[in-house]
C-alpha cells in the first residue's frame, strides 16, 4: 500500500502545476485576442528602439512568444501528470521517506517552474525585442526547476533499477 505522507507536498506542487497549465491553456480558449493584443502592445511601447520600427521584427517575436504560451500550457501539464508518476512509484517502492520526499518535491518543483520559466519569456520577449533575451533572463529558472525534474526521473530510475535487478525484496514497512 502506499502512503502518502512522505510525498504529499510534491504531488500537491504537480498538481497545482496541472492546474496552472489547465489555466493557461482555458485563458487560450476565452480570451487569446486580449493576450495576443497585450503582447502586442508591449511590442508597439518599444517599436523604435527594439526593433527598428520593422513590423516583421515585431512579428516575429509576438510568433514565438505565443508558441512560448502554448509551451508554458503543455510543460505545466505535462510535467505535473510526470511528477505525480514518479512520487507514486517511489512511494510505490517503499525506499526511505526522505527519499520519497526528496524526489516528489524535485519533481513537483519542477514540473511547476519549468511551466513558469516558459510564461516568463513569452511576458518579457516583447518589451525586450527578443525571445532570446527573454529565455536568458529568465534562464535560471529553466535550469533549476529541468535540474531538479531530471535529478527526480534518475533517482527514480535508479530506485526502480535497484529493486528490479539487484534487491527484489520490499521492506514491509520502510515507507511508514
């Protein structure tokens, strides 16, 4: 059986990243001509002095920062139902609880940041007349929440590789 209370924040964390995404992807359905026209007047606020006063610059830019939306929408979800995974399997596993909280708060973490990290170039990248920028300034927060979501899949790899191959038995009762 598994118990949830060594994994009950980071599944809490993929969830509200679900949430998030599921948000993201609503706001797509009802109201893209006002997040498309609320980037676009970030782009017109500093037309002359990013892009030159060249629309095709600014189009550009407005093209990829709405894929960056769509990405922010489909990572958050993603990564959240992948989180979930991993916190039950490790929990399934019944391994020491730190470690069952360590790789549900890692993967939760970073399902959750990676989703923000993907919002966050597609808000700047207008207003700085670049997505490359954008993905710079914010670059920070795609290296620690990717980090600690693939830290989370090796761990559990590692887990499920070492319950598989080498030590088959499950202690009865190491998750309690």
């Amino acid at each position: 059986m598994i118990h949830f209370q060594h994994i009950k924040y980071g599944v809490l964390i993929a969830m509200i990243a679900i949430l998030f995404g599921g948000s993201l992807g609503l706001s797509f359905g009802c109201c893209e001509d006002d997040i498309k026209g609320a980037l676009n007047a970030k782009a017109d606020a500093v037309s002359m002095q990013k892009y030159g006063g060249k629309q095709d610059k600014i189009d550009k830019v407005l093209g990829k920062a709405w894929v960056y939306l769509k990405r922010a929408h489909l990572h958050s979800q993603v990564m959240g139902v992948i989180a979930i995974a991993l916190s039950l399997l490790i929990a399934g596993l019944n391994f020491h609880p730190k470690i069952q909280m360590g790789v549900s708060l890692l993967s939760g973490l970073g399902s959750l940041g990676y989703g923000v990290f993907w919002l966050g170039a597609a808000a700047l990248a207008p207003a700085m007349g670049s997505t490359d920028d954008a993905k710079e300034a914010v670059g920070l927060i795609a290296q620690a929440s990717g980090g600690s979501f693939f830290v989370a899949c090796i761990a559990v790899f590692a887990a499920l590789f070492y319950r598989m191959f080498i030590n088959r038995d499950l202690p009865s009762k190491a998750g309690s």
